[in-house]
C-alpha cells in the first residue's frame, strides 16, 4: 500500500493491482474500448475466480470510462473495480446500482489516499477472500438495488421467449422446445464469434431482425450457411429457425444485443467479455426446466391466436442432480490436475473424463487448469485443438440436452483461444449414452488418468434396473445410494495411479448402508483429501454433500499414506476455491470460521468419522479412562405401533378404578380398561435437561414383554377387544406386520416393558444435539426415540449432565450423519459407544457433583443466559476431569 502514496509509481493497472498486494501471477490483462480510445484492464483473480479490476487511465478519467469499465466487469463476473487516474482512485461495483446509476463512490483523491487506506486494504487479496469490500463499502453508501447476474437475466430473456413459443405453438410443443435449444446454443456461438470478430465473413444475427412481425429468413439463411462453413462443427447441422415463428426470432436474437436495467444508453452485451463458464451456466440453468403444455383451449374468436397453459417442471431435480457450484469444479479439476503433473512430463496430456458429465462444467474446468500449466511449457502450441482432437477430454451423460449443453460450454471455452475456427467436431468425445455401462461409451471406453464428476445422488428406491446393477456393481447392496455406483465405475475406468475427483453425498461416509463404498474405497485407493460439508447446503436442494480426491493403488500395498481433512462449517462461494485450495495445502483452524483442516489417517470400512491425528490420541486416551455407555446402561429403540391413531389415546376421564374414556386419532371415542393404558412421550416432545410428565396413553396389549392372548382379551378386557376388533381391518393392513405371524392387535416393535417402566434417560431420533430428558420415575414408555437406562437408577442425573454436554455431542457429531437443519440422527449403535469416564460409575463424589450440576440447570428454560452458564460449568468439570484421567478433551 506504500506505493499508493506515490502516484506516480502507479503507471498501470498492473502497478495498482501490486500495489494492493496481489502478484503478477493473480493478474489477467484485457484491453476494452471505450468511444476512440483503449483501457487496459488487469483483472486480478483468486484461482480463477474474478475479484477485481484494476486500471490506470492519463488525466481524469471521463463518465463513459467508468461506466464501460463497470460494464466490462458485470460481463465478466468481476464484482469490484479500482481505477486511478491522475486526480486520485475511483472505486466500484459492478453488480450494485446506485439511483439507477453504477455505484461507485467519490473520487479518493491521492493526497487522501492516506485516510482511506482501511478502504483501499479491503480490495488487497485476504480482504477480499474475507468479504471486506462489502462490508467496507456498505459502511459508506448503500445500494438502491442489485443488478442481476448476466447469466440469469440471458436465461430469464431466454425462457420468456419460449414460453411464448410453446403458449402460441400450433404444432408438437416438444418439437418446438427442441429447435428453440438448438438455436440458443448456435446463437450464443455466434455472438461470441461475432463479438470477438473471428470471422467478418459472417453477418450479424441482428441483420435478419427488421421488425417484430418481419424476420428475413433470407438474411438468416445466408449468416446460417457461413457459420457452417467458417464456424464448422455438429453444432450447425440443421438449420432450426425455419421452423420457429418470426416474433419469437426477432425477439430472442434482440435480447442477446441488449440488455434490460444495465445502466447507460444503447448499452449492448459483449459476448466476448463473458466467460465460457457463465455462458455454460446459463444453458444449463435454461435446461434445468422443461415446460408442460396444456392442451389448446377451443378457439372463442376468429382473429385471436389461442394460448396453451404452461406449467415448469425442474428435470435435473427428479433425476437427482443438480447444478456444480463453479467454486468446486474449479477446486475439484484444479487439485487433480496439480496432481497428475506432480508425477507426469510437463508436456503430458492426461485423459480426463466426467461420465456424468451434465452441463460439461467440470470438463471446461479441466481445460481451464491444464492450459494453464500447458500454456506456460510453450505458449504458441495449439493445445486446445490438442486435447480435444487427441481424445483426451470426454464427456458421457444419458441426457441428450445435457449432452448439447457441455458441448455448447466446451466450444465456447475452445472460442476463447487463437485460431479457435473451425471449431471441432465434439460427437466422438462428448457423447449420449449410460455412465454405469461402458458398452456404451464405443470409443471413450478406456483408462484414464483423471475421473471427475458430480454424479446424480438418489435413493435405492428410485433407481432403475436394479437387478443387472446389482449383479454388475459391488457397492449395489442393501440400500445403497446411486452415487456409489459411479464412485465404483470410476475406479473401474481409472488407471494405476490416476485421480478422481467427485462430489458425493456426505451420508456415504457414515451410513452403515454405504460400508460396501467404503470398502471398496479402503482396498482399491489412497485418498487425498476429503472435504465435508456438513450440513452447510452447497446446491440449492436438500442435499448434503462432501468432496472425494483420491488416487487407485494396486490393492496390494500398505495404506500408510495420510490424507487431508476439510470441513467446510459455512460457505462463501465467491472465493470458496482459493479457501479450499489454501486449507488443502496446510492445517487451518478457525473458530466459527469458514473451514477446518487437518492431516487424519486413511479410513477404512466402517463409519468415517473424519479425526484429526491429534483428535485420534485424545480418543485412544478416552479409551482407557472411559467404558462404554452400553456396559453401565441399556440402550434401546422405543416403540413403534404402525397405527399411532389407534393405539396412541388422549384419556378425556376415567373412574378411578378399571375405565377410562379415551378418544384416539381419528377422533372416535370409546371406554377402554385403564389396566392396558401405559403413560407415553414421544420422542419430538422430549426437552433437554427436562424432567418428562406424559399427557398420553399408549395401548398395550402385553404382560411380561407377550402379547396377550385374543381369548384373555376377550375374557378380561372386553372393552379393548370390542375395540380392537373394531379397527381389525385397519390393524391387519399394516404392510411391516405382514409375514411376522403377531397378531393384528400387536406392536410392529414392540418393547421390554420391564426397562421402560425403570428410571431413565429419553432422547428423540433426530435433534440439532445430544438432547436428553429424565423420566426419573420410570413410568414413561417411547415412541420415536430411544431410551438409556442406567443399571444404578442414581446414574440419571450425572448422565444427564454428562451426555448432555457439548464435549460429549461434539464426539458423537463425528459418528453420526448430518440432515437438514443440522440435525444428527442417535442411533441405539453410536449412543451405545459413547466413552463415560470411570469415575462417574465408580466415584460417587464425582457423580454426586454431576448430579448437582444437572439439578442446577434443570432450573432454567433452554436458551437463558442461566443455562448458558450452567452448562458451562458442566462441561469444565468434564474437561477437568478428563484431563486428571490424561485425556485432552477440547469443545
């Protein structure tokens, strides 16, 4: 920042961007015109992503400067801008508007600079990857709005437009559907040819649009059969705007010129500012939907066009997949590239393929990092046309407009170089077939030294074919996830030595169905990294997600080599590739920062609970001044009915003595012996360090843990029986009581009735946390929940406390799957490993201590600073006592 002071050291965009703190290597230079005149833009990156632009204008720089440089960034997907001039620093953003005006704030003229430096400081490379600009800025002067992205307002212009066509559409509406995506792959190429003047032989797109009802397909034919001549490739094999009606061609190609609310007059996009990232998101988010037509209505009026209803429907959600974040094809592609090279020749090309492939995001990411490291060997070799005439980047989707996608996204990427026309056929190397069945692939089937992907995450139920998958794949077993399969074909395909680099559903790493992935992983490679998202949503659906970089081994070797460990505890997509590559190289930790890393050992088969090195000793420490829960208390699952209406009762009266009035939970009333009325909680009800008071009752047909007999039923109890045989037909239908030989009165799981009517500790399924009520008096039974009865009823309240604790759930957070809201699943099988240090079963003096301590913060409501500091107190007595046993514990 000294170098700032001294204006006229700054004589470039280049000198600013150094000036700030960035290096040469972060900066890409790009020169714009503005009216007659050249500017020279220095984009300054985070491992590929835009941050911000620098530039260095003489005198002071002119309105129309600033505004095409904020305009140059919009395209480019630069959020912020510095330009300095010979008066002072001008600072910008390109994706707010200020009174319908680029923001930007007052000249910081330079002997000022001074003042301003914690200003200027946020623009500097941690600043930004913190988000100080927009705090920074927000200080200042807020927005009026937000401009929206370009790729969201192409696709918004896009789909109004075929909309209308499928509103209007005489014919097949699929067909029609299917032109509109053809002709908006070989616009979005030719206005990037046309932008970047690749080739003048080519008229404008726009010289065919002489007016809304008047589009000169003539002119049209002549732009369509240059751009299959000069441009070249499959992509201009049918002429579709034939077949398209005049207003809808008129109106789509005008909106890919201008653009609506971009500040300014005239103002056109520049396809040669945008990235073939962001043209290849807005293709695929334009076919991430499909629009279901109505049948056309009876024609009311002679002269008026009748219109369809539309209904949108999402495609890629119904098959399980959804959109990459670009931060994680960035990262993902980026680290298995860095890889490939740490081994190969400089000049080697590695086959990479994406068999999953969608939009071809991950493809054009792989392109993206190896003419990086290519481009530095030899800057004048073609090693574009090199890797894709050469075979060496492959896509395969069973989606054929997935398909025309990645194609769409690679083309443009390989426009983005020199002597890019003719552009290359892309059928034999992107393709349309099945991930799962390489006999299908014709030519792609091969080894390869770099599998990337994000494959589609569905539930066994939904997957189709099952049997021939079951008898192909190892991981096809039990309930298995489809995502596993493709971790499996990846394997398959991926030589000795060769990468993978996928997203997968982070439940594989923990979900006793995934133990077949896991082992497969454990024998046949090494992994590298592992990133977890926990709970943090990366996609915009209920999917929970982790990355996987690994390496195939022989099977045969010692597994010796340590892996890195990155879990992501809130996302910042803006820069989370920088983020992931920096806690990939070395340990981070940040308290309720943005990630964790640390070096861990390789896992193996069961359940991956992802410790540190360090978190491993502690735990072996654990071990040997702790027992398992199990072996002082019973675990076990509560009660499932398969019919809560009926066997779930609110008791409105009773005598006394032998009857109650009840009402079940369709709402009917009947009279019923209190003798087989049981008090009952369910497990949502349950409050942490709350003492339980059941309202309900549960009907119990049992004595000593068997089902009463229909005779003693009928002898005994006649009202229960009336009423049971009342609901027979109810009760008999339950699918999970058919092929057990109970009868149709019993529980589908039904419970010991001796330990639920013990003192005990009860917790729900699923909660945020260790969540742990008391029923001290041992008279509640469960239903969704599990319960931990103690074999010394006086363990309660020093258990309550202990496994309440935050140092207790952040052990079992590690063993236990992560669904939304951050909610973790207790399971009878994790509850029942939890360590129990010694002394708390053996020292009564410790457990009398815990005792009191739980008593203390039974007192107050959750959420109140007294239990905040009640539980505090709590978990310094278990770290204390810990540490006196030689274990480290930390929260």
């Amino acid at each position: 920042m000294k170098q700032l002071e001294k204006p006229t050291d700054i004589a470039s965009g280049a000198d600013l961007a150094i000036a700030m703190g960035w290096t040469t290597d972060d900066i890409e230079g790009r020169r714009i015109v503005v009216g007659d005149r050249h500017i020279a833009v220095e984009t300054a990156r985070l491992e590929g992503e835009g941050a911000v632009m620098f530039s260095r204008v003489d005198k002071r720089a002119t309105r129309q400067e600033l505004d095409t440089v904020a305009l140059y960034g919009y395209h480019s997907a630069c959020p912020w801008g510095i330009l300095a001039d010979d008066e002072g620093v001008h600072v910008l953003s390109t994706r707010w508007l200020r009174d319908s005006d680029w923001y930007r704030l007052p000249l910081i003229q330079w002997d000022e600079i001074t003042k301003s430096k914690e200003l200027l400081e946020a623009f500097a490379p941690d600043g930004v990857r913190n988000s100080a600009p927009q705090r920074s800025l927000l200080a200042l002067e807020e927005p009026t709005t937000f401009l929206q992205s370009v790729d969201d307002a192409l696709v918004d212009r896009l789909d109004n437009w075929r909309e209308r066509a499928v509103r209007y559409s005489r014919g097949a509406v699929t067909k029609v559907d299917e032109q509109l995506q053809t002709l908006y792959a070989q616009l979005f190429v030719l206005r990037t040819v046309e932008d970047r003047g690749l080739e003048d032989t080519i008229p404008s797109p726009l010289e065919a649009c002489l007016g809304p009802e008047n589009f000169d397909f003539a002119r049209w034919n002549i732009i369509y059969e240059r751009a299959k001549a000069r441009i070249g490739s499959d992509l201009f094999e049918e002429n579709v705007a034939i077949g398209i009606d005049p207003f809808i061609l008129y109106g789509v190609i005008r909106d890919l010129y201008y653009p609506k609310k971009i500040p300014g007059r005239d103002v056109r996009y520049d396809f040669s500012w945008i990235s073939a990232d962001v043209l290849g998101l807005a293709y695929e988010k334009y076919l991430s939907t499909v629009l279901q037509p109505a049948p056309l209505p009876a024609q009311s009026e002679l002269f008026l066009q009748p219109q369809r209803g539309v209904e949108r429907l999402s495609v890629r959600k119904s098959a399980g997949a959804y959109y990459t974040p670009r931060f994680l094809t960035g990262y993902l592609a980026g680290s298995c590239v860095r890889r490939f090279y740490e081994k190969a020749a400089p000049e080697a090309l590695p086959n990479v393929i994406d068999f999953s492939c969608g939009s071809g995001s991950f493809l054009v990411a792989a392109v993206d990092h190896l003419l990086g490291h290519l481009k530095k060997q030899d800057a004048t070799r073609a090693w574009a046309r090199e890797l894709i005439e050469g075979g060496h980047i492959a896509g395969i989707d069973v989606d054929p407009k997935a398909v025309t996608a990645a194609r769409l996204h690679v083309w443009q990427r390989l426009i983005e170089e020199q002597d890019a026309l003719p552009l290359p056929n892309l059928s034999n190397v992107i393709r349309v077939g099945s991930g799962l069945d390489s006999s299908t692939w014709a030519n792609l089937n091969k080894q390869y030294d770099i599998v990337l992907g994000n494959p589609p995450f569905l539930a066994t139920s939904l997957v189709a074919n099952r049997e021939k998958l079951e008898s192909e794949f190892e991981t096809a077993k039990g309930r298995y996830d489809f995502s596993s399969l493709f971790v499996e074909q990846a394997i398959k395909v991926l030589r000795e030595g060769g990468r993978i680099g996928l997203v997968i559903p982070n439940r594989l790493f923990l979900n006793k169905s995934a133990e077949p992935l896991r082992t497969l992983l454990s024998m046949r490679s090494d992994i590298d990294v592992i990133v977890d998202f926990g709970s943090t949503k990366v996609f915009d659906a209920d999917a929970y997600v982790g990355c996987l970089i690994a390496s195939k081994t022989d099977g045969h070797g010692k597994r010796n080599q340590p892996m890195r460990v990155i879990k992501v505890q809130s996302l910042e997509p803006d820069y989370m590739t920088a983020e992931l590559f920096a806690a990939e190289s070395r340990d981070v930790v940040l308290e309720g920062g943005t990630v964790k890393s640390y070096v861990a050992r390789q896992p193996g088969t069961a359940p991956w609970s992802l410790m540190s090195v360090g978190e491993q000793r502690n735990r072996v420490a654990m071990d040997g001044a702790s027992i398992r829960l199990d072996s002082i208390a019973t675990v076990a699952q509560g009660i499932r009915t398969g019919a809560n209406d009926l066997f779930i009762l609110d008791v409105e009266e009773d005598d006394g003595t032998a009857l109650a009035r009840v009402r079940n939970g369709l709402g009917e009333g009947w009279f019923l012996e209190r003798d087989l009325l049981e008090p009952l909680v369910f497990g949502s009800e349950l409050q942490r360090f709350s003492r339980t008071f059941p309202v309900r009752k549960l009907l119990y047909p049992y004595r000593n843990n068997v089902a009463l007999s229909e005779t003693e039923l009928k002898e005994r109890y006649p009202r229960t029986y009336e009423y049971l045989v009342a609901y027979r037909d109810l009760l008999s239908s339950r699918s999970s009581l058919k092929g057990t030989g109970a009868n149709y009165y019993e529980l589908i799981r039904p419970r010991d009735e001796r330990w639920m009517k013990c003192p005990k500790l009860l917790i729900r399924d699923l909660a945020p946390s260790t969540a742990f009520a008391v029923d001290e008096r041992g008279t509640a039974f469960i239903v969704s929940g599990t319960a931990v009865v103690p074999a010394d009823p006086e363990l309660c309240l020093p258990l309550c406390a202990y496994l309440n604790s935050q140092v207790v759930n952040s052990m079992i957070k590690q063993q236990t799957p992560s669904f939304r809201g951050d909610f973790q699943k207790f399971e009878p099988g994790v509850l029942s490993a939890i360590p129990v240090l010694t002394p708390i079963a053996d020292d009564e003096a410790v457990a009398s201590q815990l005792r009191d301590l739980a008593v203390e913060r039974m007192k107050y409501a959750e959420g109140s600073a007294e239990a905040f500091v009640a539980e505090e107190r709590i978990n310094s007595f278990i770290i204390e006592l810990a540490s006196s046993l030689g274990a480290e514990l930390v929260l």
